[in-house]
C-alpha cells in the first residue's frame, strides 16, 4: 500500500525567502508524481505534473524534481510572495488511483 | 467558467438521514472522481467513473452510492449518515483513466453531520 509523506506539515517564510517542500512515498513503482495547491475552502489546483520518466519540471517560479528510486520529490518555490500562501499537497500516482500526503502549509509573511 | 461545480458548498444534517451532493463538469472530460478529505486533511479515493462506468470502488461502505448518469455528472448519494461521514468531499475529472493526465478538482462540499 503507498504511503505518503510530506515534511514539513507547517512552514513560516518571510516574503522573498525560497520555499522547499518535501514529500516522500513508499512504493516507486508510480507513473507519475503530482504537486497541488489548496486555498482554505477551495479545491485543488495542479502545479506541476512530473512523469515518471522525468527528473523536474519547471513553471515559473515553481519547480519540482523527482528522485524514484529513492521514492522523493522536492517542490522549489523562489522568492515567495504573501499569495503563496496556501496549503501544498503531493500526491502519486500508480496504476489506478491517486494517493496524497497530508500536505504543507505554507504561511509567507509580509 | 467554473470547470468542475459541485454543489451544495455546505451540507449540515442530522445522522440517520439520507443525502445527496452533485457533481458536473464541463471540460468534456471522460473520468470522474471522488475523494473524502477527513480533518487531518488527507485525501483518498473513494471512486472513479470512466464514461459513466465505474472502475475504482475503494473499500467505501455500501451506504455511499455513486450514480453517472452521464460522462459530465458524477453525483453521491449517501443513506443513513453517521458522525464519521463529516468530511470534505471533492469531486474532480480527467480527460481519461490514462495516468498521465492532471485531474481537476471542484471547491468541495463541506457535510457536517449533527
């Protein structure tokens, strides 16, 4: 069974400061990993989609890498911004289904 | 142009009663999902339609009823509610089952069960 992790649970940045967010699986036989964001009383929004092929992916300030054989993946965000804010989730995905961490919440202060 | 809609956004309900959330999509997407958020905040799957079939049933009591009429609709209904059911519900939909795809998540319907 995949177990996700993500560490840490909360992170308090003051603006401008580069953000690292961990996540850690169990089984890496996965097809892809996935980073979401999640804004209080609203759904998720997909960041950045890594296949299992792949190393990183970029998008603006954002970027992911992957490391399967060692079953992690780190989310950079550079000089954050007070709307970075929010709660970031990772999640993977094997042959049928998604399966995410509990997520990071990300406080950046002014 | 809200993508994946679910409503109602909040549902307060007494536990023994039966309820129902919807779901709709207008992506033109073929699979369909959803996914219980409980309040330590994680996600999981609960089922998965693909062109109105389904095709994950994960391990979810049979009180909890999935219904497709269509590949644009995915709703939930839910008989004899009990306190564990509170959670977020979230609805979300993918071009197809192909692993590949990024899935698109609606805002969540928030049961609180009384």
């Amino acid at each position: 069974k995949q177990e996700v992790t993500q560490i840490p649970a909360a992170l308090s940045v003051p603006e401008g400061e580069n953000l690292v967010l961990n996540c850690s699986f169990t089984d890496s036989a996965i097809y892809n990993l996935q980073w979401f964001r999640q804004d209080p009383g609203k759904g998720l929004t997909s960041l950045l989609l890594i296949q299992s092929s792949q190393r990183e992916q970029t998008s603006g300030r954002l970027n992911a890498s992957l490391d399967k054989s060692s079953g992690r993946s780190t989310l950079y965000i550079a000089a954050s911004q007070p709307g970075d804010s929010a709660t970031y989730l990772c999640a993977v995905r094997d042959d049928y289904k998604l399966s995410f961490g509990a997520g990071t919440t990300v406080t950046v202060r002014a | 142009d809200t993508a994946v809609s679910q409503t109602p956004k909040y549902l307060v309900t007494q536990m023994g009663n039966d309820k129902s959330i919807k779901c709709e999509q207008n992506l033109g997407h073929d699979t369909m999902y959803w996914y219980k958020q409980d309040s330590k905040k994680f996600l999981k799957i609960m089922f998965s339609y693909n062109n109105k079939e389904l095709i994950i049933n994960e391990t979810v009591p049979n009180r909890f009823s999935p219904k497709s009429p269509d590949k644009a609709h995915l709703n939930l209904h839910i008989n004899s509610l009990e306190l564990g059911d509170s959670a977020v519900y979230f609805c979300a939909s993918s071009p197809s089952d192909n692993s590949n795809q990024p899935q698109h998540f609606g805002d969540g319907t928030r049961l609180s069960i009384l």
